[in-house]
C-alpha cells in the first residue's frame, strides 16, 4: 500500500512542478525619465524640492504606478502553464479482471499549449507592461509642466503684488501734495479724494491677486497631496538665455516623449497579438499519468495477482473550426491599424504645439523688449513731468493720476509678459519631454 501511494504523490509533484516551470520574478522599476530630466534642469532650488514632492506624492501618479505593478505581474503569469488537472474514480461495481477487482483509479494530467503561444503570451503582456511604464512617464511629465506652469503663475501676482504696493505708495505722495497744496488755497480737496480713490481701488485689486494665489497654491497642494500646506514665495520671474533650433527641437521631441514611446509598445503589441492568434491554428497537446488501484483476488492465485495499472496518455487538439480565429486574426490586425493612427495623431499633436510655440515665442518677445526697455522710461519720464506740473498747478490731479496709470499698465504688463514667456517655455520643455539647450539664442 506504501508503495501505491508513493506512485501517486510522486505523479502530482511532477504535475506542479512543470505547472510552474517558466515562471520568473520580474519587478517594476519607474526609473528616470523626461520629467527628471526637466526637473533637474530646473534652476531654483526651492522648485526642484517642490517637483520632487509632487512626484513623490502626486495621487494619480501613484494610481498609474500600481497599474503598472499589476501589468508586470501579468507579463510573469502570461508564460505560466495552465493548472493540472486531477480526477479520482472510485467504482461502486468494481470491474473484474485477470489480477483482481479495480477499486479506484486516478489521473492527472497537464495541457500543453503548441506553437510557442506561451512565449507569445509574455512578450505581447511585456509590451503592455512597456506601454504603461510610457503611460506613467508622461503622467509625470505633464504634472512637472503644470506644476512649474502654476509656480511661474504664483510668481507673476507676487511681482503683480509688489508693483501694486508700490504704485500704492506712489499715490500716497500724491495724496499729501495735494493736501498740500490744498492746505495753502492752490489746490482742491477733490483732489486727494480722488487720489484716495484710486488707493482704495489698488487694495481691491490687491486683493484679488491674493485670491487668485490662494486658488493656485491649492491646486499645487493638490497636485502633491497636501491639502493646506503653506507656500512660500515663489521665485521671481526670469527668462535665461536660451539657444532655440527648431529642427533639433523637434528631433528631441520625437526621441523623448514618452507618449511615441508607448504608442510604438501598443503597435508591437497588437502585432504580438496577431501573431498568437495565428497561433491559434496550431494544435495544442496534453500529456497524463494513470494509476489504478488493483484489489487482490482471493478466489484464486494468478501471477500478477492485484498488480496496479500505471498508464501514460497524451492527446491533441484538432483545430478544425477556422471562423472564430480568423475573427480574431481580423480584429488584432485592425487594432494594429488603429494604434499606429494613434502615433500619428500624437506626433501631429507634438507638430501642432512646436509651431504654436515656435509663433507665440518671438511674439512675446517682442512685445516684452517694448515693455522693459522703451515705454518703462517714457511712462517715467511722463510721471516725473505730470508731478512737477501738478505741484506748480498747470494741471490737475486727473492728469497725475492718467499718468500713474499709464506707467501702472506698462509695469504689469511688463510682469506678465515676463510671465508669458516663462510659461512658453515651460510648455516647450513639456512638449519636446527635455530641458531647454542654454546659450546665447539663435
């Protein structure tokens, strides 16, 4: 009996062992990608610790990142074998034979898929796995572009903030001129009234660009998982001399966003997947093991009395019904067909933003450079003479203060046009998935 039950055990350690034989660990790594890259090519500190956080933190990437664990999962189990089956007889009426009565028997037996369709398995679950892994390196890409996008937006309505405060300032001297002025009978208390209006009309103004900050460090708060964390100042906006060739801009961009990197995964994968279909016309194969338990007869004493019967099978499918695979050979080459449309809508889309861009840049440029370097002076000039001419009472407060206001619209415009730019440039680096080449322009 000892020996029988050996036999069995050793039939199902065999099974489970070559049910698993081709399994391997494999582990997902995210590893450095384009929105590293950029990151690290940002300048300021403080913005580079802010990356990070939201990297580390940022809920979606973090939902990504698991879907990807799952898929690399799938890639080890895709080679696995299928699970062996088992089955136990016990006969009510056992049959006779030669030897003695059959009381039970037991088979066990492993499917074998043919042609190589495990291995297609596992490479086509890889370049799912390899599409998803470009999936989460784009996710991170466009967050550090937002994020860095809302940071030079926090740093305009700081600068906004600032420049307000001073033209606020700027007022209040007014204002005591014209007090002065009225104080000695030249001039009318309409107006400081109307200079103290204009004031109480740049706190309102003040107030909104606080109420603008707060929506914006709440949606940086969001984007790393902090809910009601403080936040800083943010860095002053500056425009570093850049060298822009297009032609390479659009070769890094076709090299590094992940999003071409994914769509070429998707494509070999749907071909992958054609291929096992076509496999499908290959037969698969079974093997098995039979034991059967043989009771000695006691009416008589034959050779081999109650010898057990250990058998061997193997089997094969016969793909006779063609419909179903070809069907599915049909719908693998047109999934193909709309992957690689895919890639080409994504490196449209690559091609649309560069020629945005490559337009809007010289624009703001230029508005920029009439901003900082002719009106700042004019306006300051034209103040500097409304003032004098205030004091001396050739003219009047409304005249002042038309002034103030002109000099007041070049500064902000000034600040966003700075703001402008940065963001454009941001969204460069976003779209060709690489830091922008320092040095002179070009």
């Amino acid at each position: 009996m000892k020996t029988k039950l050996y036999w069995i055990a050793s039939i199902l350690s065999l099974l489970a062992a070559t049910a698993v034989n081709g399994q391997s660990d494999r582990h997902t790594a995210i590893g450095t990608g384009p929105a590293d890259h950029v990151a690290d090519g940002v300048a300021d500190r403080g913005v580079q610790e802010l990356l990070d956080d939201v990297l580390e933190r940022n809920i979606e990437i973090a939902e990504v990142s698991l879907r990807l664990s799952a898929a690399a999962h799938r890639t080890t189990t895709a080679r696995a074998l299928p699970d062996p089956r088992a089955e136990v007889t016990a006969f009510v009426l056992p049959p006779e034979t030669r030897v003695g009565p059959q009381r039970f028997a037991a088979r066990v037996s492993q499917q074998l898929p043919g042609g190589g369709k495990r291995g297609i398995s596992e490479k086509a679950a890889d370049f799912q796995r390899r599409a998803l892994a470009a999936d989460l390196q784009a996710l991170r890409l466009r967050v550090v572009t937002e994020t860095r996008r809302l940071v030079v937006e926090i740093g305009y309505l700081d600068e906004a903030s600032r420049v307000l405060a001073d033209d606020r300032a700027t007022l209040a001297h007014f204002e005591e001129l014209a007090r002065a002025r009225y104080a000695s009978g030249t001039g009318l208390q309409m107006d400081a009234i109307q200079l103290q209006a204009e004031m109480t009309r740049l706190e309102t103004r003040e107030a909104e660009l606080d109420a603008r900050r707060s929506d914006l460090v709440a949606e940086i708060n969001r984007l790393r998982d902090r809910p009601g964390a403080a936040f800083g100042s943010a860095p002053v906006v500056s425009i570093p001399p850049l060298a822009l060739h297009w032609n390479e801009l659009r070769e890094v961009a076709m090299a590094s966003r992940p999003e071409l990197i994914g769509d070429d995964a998707r494509i070999q994968r749907s071909a992958t997947m054609t291929e096992l279909a076509t496999k499908e016309r290959s037969p698969d194969f079974s093997v098995g093991l039979t034991y059967a338990y043989v009771d000695k007869r006691t009416d008589i004493d034959v050779p081999n009395n109650g010898q057990d019967v250990l058998g061997i099978s193997g089997g094969v499918t016969i793909p006779l019904w063609k419909t179903a695979t070809n069907a599915e050979i049909e719908a693998t080459a047109q999934l193909r067909l709309a992957d690689e449309a895919a890639r080409r809508r994504t490196v449209a889309e690559i091609e649309r933003e560069l020629e945005r861009l490559e337009g809007r840049i010289p624009e703001i440029e230029r508005r920029l450079a009439l901003l900082t370097d002719v009106l700042p002076i004019q306006t300051e000039q034209a103040l500097t003479s409304a003032e004098a001419a205030y004091a001396t009472g050739r003219v009047d407060a409304l005249a002042l203060l038309d002034a103030e206001r002109v000099q007041l619209d070049v500064r902000l415009s000034a600040a966003r046009s700075r703001a402008d730019l940065a963001v454009t440039l941001v969204d460069l680096e976003g779209t060709i998935g690489a830091p922008l080449p320092m040095g002179g322009r070009s």
